[in-house]
C-alpha cells in the first residue's frame, strides 16, 4: 500500500485525494466508481479533520491506499480518540431529516462496498471494488 | 480593489433570483461555507426570498453541502420565502435521495419549470 502522511487541513487533503482518484482514473475505473470514492474520501477526510483532530492543525492524517484491477482499497485514520459508528443516529429518521449534519457515514455506507472502523475507531477503511 | 473570485452566478428571473453554481465541484467546507455566507446574505437582504438554486454545473456534492442547503432552506422559510433546486444531474440526485433529502426540497428538472411555479 502507498502511504502518506499529511497535514491536517484541507490543501493538504485535496492534493491526496487528487493523487488517489489519479490512480483510481489511471486504473480504468468507471466514472460512477470514481464518482463514489472521491465522494467517500471526501467524507472520512472532512470527518478525520473536523472530528477526530478536531481542527488542530498540529495533527496529522494518515492515508493508505491500494488500486488494483479487483479494487480500491483506502484508509484514513485520524490522531483522535475515536469512535463508535453504531452511536451515530439515522440522518433520515423521523425529525433529523432537517438536521445540517451526520450524514457522511451513510453515504459512505452507500458508495462503498465496505466501509469498516478499525483501530480504537479513528480509522476507518473503504472499499470499492472495480466491476 | 478586484473582487474575490466567485463560485456563485446570480440573477434576476423575474419571479426568483436564481443562484448557478460556477464550480464543479462542491465538496470542501471552506468552499461551503463560502457559498453559505453569501447565500445567506441574499436571503437576508429579501424580504420574502425566493430563490433558485440551479446545479447545471455541479458534478460533485458531499455531505457538507447538503448541510449548508438544509440551513440555508431553513433561513429562506423563517422570511416565509421559497427555496427551490432545478437542474440536478442524475448522479447528484442519487445523493439527495439516500439521504431522503429530496423530500424536504422542491427539486424541478428545468429553471425554467422551476421559476413559473413561484
């Protein structure tokens, strides 16, 4: 797997993500799959900054990631405390429908193929497979 | 002083203003929040606002943008006004309906549709 470790802001982030979505292009994954994990990425990166750093800039984010014919395999792990995914209410249940927020993990759940918290639930790995 | 670049096109239509998205891409919270605070400038500054918000241009959205849209709808109403959405590509659509959100906005396949049915 390629690793990066960067800092924990988002021009730090974007020239990642743009690095990850160049390998996943250069592979000859369809634009739906590209679609899908740049939106992923998106999310555990804003998620990894926002909450598990918590906007410290001083931190870091540590990004792994694997493209090959079969899939794409991506972690982003934060140096937070971390998390448990299951606390995390329904955004479309009744009454939360017009919150602003929490719905980055249920889009992730949507586009990926996988999405699983590992380590003390500061990292969080996504797959998408290419067919 | 040259302005600061913007990713909002406004208009006047008449019946609405009508916001286009001139980026892309509406993914990163700086960019959001950029967007957000001169939305709600245009909400503030109508009376009763009704407003278009036409995605043509975008291709990317992320949960954070819905966000800002869910707030900026929620100010449009407390001026009894009408936020509606036209033009959203059909994988941008898909976004807005795993998140159920296409129940609470009025989504118009045309500005055109959209702005004659304030």
């Amino acid at each position: 797997m390629i690793e990066l470790e960067i800092p924990s802001d988002l021009g730090a982030a974007q020239a990642a993500e743009e690095q990850i979505l160049h390998a996943i292009e250069a592979r000859g994954y369809r634009s739906e799959a590209a679609f899908a994990i740049r939106l992923s990425l998106e999310e555990a990166i804003t998620n990894a900054i926002k909450h598990g750093n918590k906007g410290d800039r001083n931190k870091r984010l540590y990004l792994r990631y694997s493209v090959d014919d079969e899939k794409a395999v991506i972690c982003v792990a934060d140096e937070g405390s971390g998390f448990d995914p299951k606390g995390v209410p329904d955004p479309t249940a009744p009454g939360r429908l017009s919150m602003p927020n929490g719905r980055g993990i249920m889009l992730m759940r949507a586009y990926m193929d996988e999405v699983e918290y590992t380590g003390r639930g500061n990292e969080v790995r996504l797959v998408k497979k290419k067919n | 002083m040259p302005e600061a670049k913007s990713n909002l096109r406004i208009t006047d239509e008449g019946n609405a203003k009508m916001v286009e998205f001139v980026d892309r891409k509406i993914l990163d919270e700086l960019t959001i929040t950029q967007i957000g605070e001169r939305l709600s400038e245009l909400v503030a500054s109508e009376p009763n606002p009704r407003l278009l918000l036409n995605f043509k241009n975008v291709e990317h959205l992320s949960s954070a943008a819905l966000g800002m849209l869910i707030t900026l709808d929620r100010q449009v109403k407390e001026k009894q006004g009408r936020l509606k959405l036209s033009n959203i590509r059909p994988q941008i659509l898909e976004v807005f309906k795993i998140t159920r959100l296409n129940r609470l906005f009025e989504i118009y396949e045309s500005a055109e549709e959209a702005i004659q049915s304030y």
